[in-house]
C-alpha cells in the first residue's frame, strides 16, 4: 500500500539548501509534511522518472544522533520504500558519520546518502536538525542539483509514503518493507578498514604505546565516539579513555559540538593541565571537521592543512605524492606555498564541500580544506576529522618530531601565515544584507583609498568558475586586498539556522622569524580594523565585537 499525500499548495517555501544542505530548527522540521516535502523533493530532483526513478536503486541514510535523527530515519524508511528503492543501508541504531556516509556510498556503489545533521549547530528540542544529500560519487550535492531540489520544493504537490510500523534500528541484519531490503550495517567498520589503507597502524600503536605520549581525543558528545574509540583505543591500542565525551547525545551534552578553542572547553583544558598532554584532537557534530592540537600549541586548520600537504609522503597512502590541492577562498595562503613549492597546482574554490567534487572525481587534487576545521582528501568526498587526526599522529610518528616543532619548522620554512575569523552571530538579516550589499555595490571603488592605517590594493567579490564542468558561481565572498600584503574577507554564513551571521577573515604572511611567535589578533589588529571601518561593522549591525574569534 503506497499512500499518497497531498500537500497544499507549496506550504513549504523555505527549504533552500546553504552552504551544507538544509538545516532549520527542530521545531521546523516537525511541522507536518515539512520532512516529508523536503525528502521527496531530493527523490524527485535526483532521481527522476525519466532516469527510472528510484526503483531497484540502494540508498545510504544515517545520521549524527541528535534530537530527531531516530524519527526522522522512520520517515525516510517508509518514502524510500514508497518510492521503490531497492535497498537500503543504515547506519546500527542510525548513526553514521559524514565522512562514513561517503566512504558507505563509495564502497557499495550505492546510489546516494542521505544524511541527518546540522553539523557543529547545538542539537535538541529546541535547536537545529539538518538534511543533506550525497550523491553517488559520495559527495555532498553539487550545486546544480542543490538547485534543482529547492525548484522541487517549490513545485511539489505531493509525496510517497507506506503505512508500516517503524523498524528496529539497533538489531543488526536484515529486514523487508514493501518491496525493499533494509540491511543494518555496523557504522564504524568499513570506514576504519579505509583509514588503515591509508596511515601505518603499525607505527602510530607504536607511538600510542610509549607511555610518555600522552593523548586525549574529544569526540563532544558527538558521532566520533564510537569511531575514535574503535580506532584509537581498540586498534590504535590508546589507553581507555583517550577518548572523552565519547557517547553520542541527543543534545551533545547541552554544547555546540564546535571544534573550536571556544568551544572544545574540556580538551583545552586537559592540555593545559598539570600534566600535560603531547596531542590532543576534537571533531563536531557529524565528525568532518577537526581541532588538532599539540603540547602547549593550537595549530590553525589553515596551517594544518598546509602542514598536511607538505608531509604527505610520510603517510603510507600518500607516498606517491599529490596530484594537486585546494582549500576554499577565505583559507589562508599558506597552502598556496606549500603547493608551489611541491610544483603542484593550488585551486581556490567558493566555501563548502561541494566545490572541492570535482576537482577530485578528475584527479586534479588529492588533499584539500577550509579554515573551518575541515580538511580531507580523496579518500571521501567529504571533509574528515579523524582522517586528519591520523594524519598528524602519522607525521609526528614519522618525523619522529612532537607537533608543535613541526609546526615551527613550517613557519622557519614557508613563513607563517597569520589567520583569523571572526563571527557576528545573530544579527539582524535585514542589517548585515545590506552591510555587504553597500560592500559589494562600493567594490569598484575601493581600489586606492586608505582605510585606517593600511591602503587598499584591490577588492573584488569571488566568483568561481568549475574547471571541470564550467559551472559558474557568484558573490561568493568580497575579498580586500591590502598594501601590507594581508587580506580581508566578507561573507554571510549558510548554515545559520537564527537570522544571519557574519564572518570576517583576515590574513597576513610574515616571513621575519624574529616575528613568528606573536600574537595572531595583535599581528592582524590594523587589518581587523580597517576591514571593519570599510564595512562598517559597527554601524550596521550594531556591534563593537565579534561573539567568536577562532
Ligand atoms: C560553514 C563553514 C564552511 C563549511 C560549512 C559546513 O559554512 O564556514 O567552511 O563547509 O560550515 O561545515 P558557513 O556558510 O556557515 O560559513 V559542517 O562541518 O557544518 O558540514
Ligand atoms: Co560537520
């Protein structure tokens, strides 16, 4: 029985994907048919009659544990079945990781993923839940097909459904509805076997055994417990609690699951704590993004990713070296150098995973990252925290040299790249809309000015053409280039789910070692605050300080 619901018209106008699929307030998505809508919608966009349907085709669904992902799987079940999926896989008790979610696809050639979280946001009755679809190459949807789905949402009448009782999502195997199979499959298990292809196992158990190397990995509540403690503690051999925080909670235990020093208190504090820790990582909601950090150092992510790229060969799935690297526009340069000095190329591409595709579908890029706290490789076709974690213990394993000397001898070689977001969170949309639409409107005149104590060298708004399939997209960030050689950039985030929020990155290269040491807001004051008077912060939105420096 296929029940077929009818939905008035287009109740639902607001389901426009952002930066990482469709996130809303819990309270939103429990509006009925809101779901429902949005879910037949990717079905519709992605797989649409004229290509066959959904009929005999597998489909991957999990999520990262948070309030909803057990309901919200129930109803994803029964429109899969409705809309004649063949088969379906889901993550033992509806978890999955995001980088999980595309190692899944990639390995049983599935058709797509679909995958509940709103990423670092807060989960809970009162916060965010989210939607995203991977598509068969593992990667979040491009935007084309992000594009096509909002036109779904628009158009749709109405969506498929079965009336069944909901399955048992913890007892592994098995089972049938309608004419699908529904397979429960163990979360953890083919992503770890991934990343023991890819580092030496042997060596960093070797590392994790020296009882002077002491680590602590804070999963915060969030869906990389169970991966980190089968990885680092079962077959890394890591002392039992290396991992903290390491059950996934409904409400990530009442934080943000935001790897970040403001919000990855605990870890922050362990390494500063009596007795000192020699590594320490952090990854959020859906476990793509990473905080890495050495004995009594935080190593930038834009810095990190430069410092993965330029050890890769030290990692066994690396050792033939790079086809090329990307980080998104806002990331600082410091992985511009690493690539030249490499001879390989370097692509700049809009903010989001969805840009980074491509380019690793053609083999141009094996690593790439954004200044998020996201860094991967195409191993997946997502970002990866625990893939970076790895990463680092196998350089710092191999180098036989601890973190924070590695990010040093970086600096002595490359020059240090000064980098710094700040965020202006909840703010008023109509405000900061027009903060950046004056920005943007000014743009061609700001070449030559002075602002504050700097010059302006030149400003433009980015815009990225596809290499691979030429698609084309604008505004997708104003960038100020100073006299001083350091940047400023404006964007609006697209994952907020409460008004707007505005980041601000800046970025200075300082090649002098006497000056490596300094202190990042100090060293990027002028710049800061030139980027502000040109904007005119203050004024527009009403504020005189970020809510969040990272
Ligand atoms: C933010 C980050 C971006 C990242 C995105 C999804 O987007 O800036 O780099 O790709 O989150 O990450 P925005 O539009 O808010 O700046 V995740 O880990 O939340 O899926
Ligand atoms: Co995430």
């Amino acid at each position: 029985m296929n029940p077929v619901k009818t939905i008035s018209s287009n109740p639902f106008a607001d389901q426009k994907p952002g930066t990482s699929g469709l996130r809303r307030k819990v309270s939103v998505f429990t509006r009925d048919g809101y779901l429902e809508n949005f879910v037949q919608a990717i079905f519709r966009a992605v797989f649409p009659e004229t290509g066959g349907g959904c009929r005999g085709k597998c489909l991957i669904v999990g999520g990262d544990g948070r309030y909803y992902n057990r309901q919200a799987i129930q109803i994803i079940v029964r429109m899969a079945a409705a809309n004649g999926f063949g088969k379906l896989l889901i993550g033992r008790g509806g978890l999955l990781s995001t980088p999980a979610m595309s190692c899944l696809i990639r390995k049983h050639s599935a058709a797509g993923g679909v995958m509940l979280s709103a990423s670092h946001n807060p989960g809970g009755p009162d916060a965010d839940f989210g939607v995203k679809f991977n598509g068969a190459n593992g990667g979040p949807a491009p935007e084309a097909v992000t594009d096509a789905i909002y036109r779904e949402t628009l158009a749709i009448r109405e969506y498929l459904t079965l009336e069944s009782a909901d399955i048992d999502l913890d007892r592994p195997g098995l089972t049938y509805l309608g004419g699908m199979e529904i397979e429960m499959i163990d979360p953890v298990a083919d992503y770890a076997a991934l990343l023991v292809e890819l580092f030496d196992f042997d060596k960093i158990s070797q590392l994790l055994a020296n009882r002077r190397f002491h680590m602590c990995f804070d999963a915060m509540h969030a869906i990389t417990g169970p991966y980190a403690i089968e990885i680092l503690e079962r077959q890394l051999g890591a002392e039992p609690g290396t991992v903290i925080n390491g059950v996934p909670d409904e409400c990530f235990g009442g934080g943000h699951p935001d790897p970040n020093l403001a919000h990855a208190r605990e870890l922050v504090e362990r390494m500063n704590g009596d007795a000192p820790l020699a590594f320490g990582a952090a990854s959020d909601g859906d476990g793509d993004r990473n905080l890495i950090m050495g004995s009594g150092c935080y190593i930038n992510p834009c810095d990190s990713l430069a410092i993965l790229a330029a050890n890769a060969r030290l990692a066994p799935g690396y050792r033939e070296g790079l086809a090329g690297v990307a980080r998104s526009m806002p990331t600082s340069r410091a992985l511009d150098r690493v690539a030249r000095n490499l001879g390989i190329p370097c692509y700049e591409t809009p903010t989001g995973w969805k840009f980074f595709g491509n380019l690793m579908d053609a083999g141009r890029i094996t690593i790439c990252g954004e200044e998020s706290f996201g860094t991967g490789s195409n191993h997946v076709r997502e970002k990866d925290g625990l893939w970076a974690v790895l990463f680092w213990l196998n350089i710092i394993v191999e180098s036989r040299k601890p973190a924070r000397s590695i990010v040093r001898e970086h600096w002595l070689r490359y020059g240090r790249d000064y980098f710094t977001r700040h965020d202006y969170e909840e703010l008023d949309a109509g405000g900061a809309g027009e903060m950046m639409g004056r920005l943007r409107e000014g743009i061609g005149g700001l070449a030559g000015r002075g602002a504050g104590e700097l010059q302006i060298a030149g400003a433009d708004d980015f815009a990225y053409t596809d290499p691979v399939d030429g698609s084309h997209s604008e505004g997708q960030g104003i960038r100020i280039f100073f006299s001083d050689d350091s940047r400023a950039v404006f964007r609006l985030s697209g994952t907020g789910t409460a008004n707007a929020t505005l980041r601000l990155y800046c970025e200075k290269h300082e090649s002098d070692p006497a000056r490596m040491e300094f202190d990042t807001q100090r060293m990027l004051a002028r710049t800061l605050a030139a980027a502000g008077e040109i904007a005119g912060i203050a004024e527009f939105t009403g504020r005189t300080a970020p809510d969040v420096i990272t």
